[in-house]
C-alpha cells in the first residue's frame, strides 16, 4: 500500500496541493486586510489617518482577493477530483503537513487574538475600530480552524458542503469589493482622486517656486514661465491629465492666485465623521477644494518672506 501511495505521489499532486494552501493563504490575507482597512476609513485614528495609504491598501487586498479566491477554488475543485478518484491521496504525508499546519496558524491566531484583546481591556483602550480589527481577525482564523477541522475528520468525499462552501466564498469575495465602492470610492472616482492629489502636488511646488523666487527677485513672476530654470532643472508641470497649464494670476505686488481643475471636492473624499486633521495627505485647511475650476488665493507676507540681498561678487585679482 505505502507503494503504491508513493507512486501516486507525483509531482502534480504536489503543485496542487502547495499551490491550493498558498492561495488559501493569500485569501485569507487578503479578506483580513481589506476589512481592516474599511475599519480605519469608517472610524478614522485622529492621530494617525492618510486616506490615500487606506485606499491604496483596499486596492492591493482587493487585487490579492480576485486572483487568489478563484485561484483557490480551482486548486480545491482539482484536488477533489484526484481524491474522488483515488480516496488514498487524503493520506499523503504533504495533505496531511499542510492541514495541521493550517489548523496551528489558526490557533495560534486566535489565542495571539484573545490575549491582545485581554490586554487592551484590561488597559481601558477598547475602542470601536479595535474591537471590530480583534473581531475580524477572531472570526476568520476561527472559520478556518472550524473548516479545516471539519475536512481532517471527514470521510463523504462525495459531500456537497464543499461546493456550497465555495459559492459562499465567490459571494463574499465580490460584495466585500463591491462594498467598498460605498466606503473608499468607485475604481473611476479613485482615479480623479490621484489625479487630484497630483494637481495638489503640482500647486504646492510651483507656490514653492514662486515664494523662493520672490525672496531671490523681490518681486513676483509675471507668468510661470519665468519660474523655468535650466541649471535647476525645474520645470513648471502641467495639469496631469489634460497636459494644460495652471492658471497663474498676479493680484498685486504681494498677492497671487494659482487655479486648476478638479474632478472630486475634497469634502467628498473624506466622511463627515473623520477627523479635520489628516496626516500624510497633501489636503490641509488651504487646499480644500470643490469640484471644477478653483482658484487659490495666496499672500507672501515680508515679513515672513524677507527678500534677500544680493552680495557682490567677489573680484579676483591676480
């Protein structure tokens, strides 16, 4: 018998079953990740939020999840086919490795889990977005502790629960993505918003030009194009997506106003219940924008701003 298994043993049902419990794995980093990240952008840390990183991050899990559920759910259905076949291939020292293996990530999730929620309670610091990240990661190292129990001890190969749980999880997979449509935005509104985010970039640099050259010049460019620089190499950008330039108005001798054109109003981008200070985002209070043409009014004080005076050069004798 054991020869017989052996030969059995090839090289395909080794990819099979490495390949199924990596997938497995993504999977489920994937689902712990993207809900954690729906947890910070609903119940935002006042002292540590950056949408941008949160969006970013619900983009990478949800990239992992379409690949790697049905990935996984390929691999299993394979896998059940081989066994249905020949039902030894259920003991085969590598199935056998990976489902303890599995089942020992997955208790020591939950007690890593317990113990940081004791620790936290007893501290006084349970908040809503803790409870629900313990809550999160609890309930799904206990499903797959529960799963994985269950298909260690069962003997109907021919069960239909498999199946049914595989549908569930092809239903979870997509309504978690689609959710958070509601939560960080559509794929096309994402993509106004990075290009927002660059427009933003591009005004705080050319405002950063203009201030540097009003302390070396004394005085205002009359348009952007004097602000290019050949041995700096600084080069006025352009709106990202149309390839027009910003608008550039001088008001007087002190004040100017840099405009552009937005896709989404940064109001919209945040929910009302998140906080009005936003580490690690391009938006502060002086460039909130709505949607459209916005112009920013901006005052170089002199006395913040003191021009600088030109030294003479030194004269080299011989």
């Amino acid at each position: 018998m054991h020869d017989n298994q052996s030969l059995k043993s090839g090289p395909k049902d080794v990819f099979l079953q490495l390949f199924n419990i990596v997938t497995f794995y993504l999977t489920v980093i994937g689902f712990i990740t993207l809900y954690i990240q729906y947890i910070n952008a609903i119940f935002p840390d006042a002292l540590n939020y950056y949408f941008s990183g949160i969006a970013n991050t619900v983009r990478v899990a949800s990239s992992i999840l379409v690949i790697s559920v049905p990935a996984f759910l390929l691999s299993a259905w394979l896998l059940a086919k081989d066994t249905l076949a020949a039902p030894e291939k259920r003991e085969f020292k590598l199935h056998k490795w990976l489902l303890y293996f599995t089942l020992f990530v997955s208790a020591i999730t939950i007690i890593i889990d317990l113990i940081t929620f004791v620790y936290n309670f007893l501290s006084g610091e349970l908040t809503a977005r803790f409870f629900l990240k313990i809550l999160v990661v609890l309930l799904i190292a206990v499903a797959v502790f529960g799963y994985y129990m269950w298909e260690l001890k069962r003997t109907n190969l021919q069960s239909r629960w498999p199946r049914i749980l595989g549908i569930a999880l092809l239903a979870l997979m997509l309504v978690s993505i689609v959710g958070g449509f509601f939560i960080v935005g559509t794929p096309a509104k994402q993509r106004d918003l990075r290009f927002d985010e660059q427009r933003i970039g591009d005004l705080q640099m050319i405002q950063g030009q203009i201030v540097n050259n009003w302390m070396q010049k004394g005085k205002l460019p009359a348009k952007l194009e004097d602000l290019q620089d050949s041995i700096s190499g600084f080069s006025v950008p352009k709106d990202p997506q149309s390839a027009m330039s910003y608008e550039y108005m001088v008001v007087d001798k002190n004040n100017f106003q840099l405009c552009a054109t937005f896709k989404v109003a940064s109001s919209d981008i945040y929910h009302a219940t998140q906080p009005a200070v936003r580490f690690g985002d391009l938006y502060s209070d002086n460039w909130n924008h709505s949607a459209g043409l916005v112009c920013f009014d901006r005052k170089i004080d002199p006395e913040l701003y003191k021009p600088q005076t030109a030294k003479p050069l030194p004269v080299i004798t011989k």
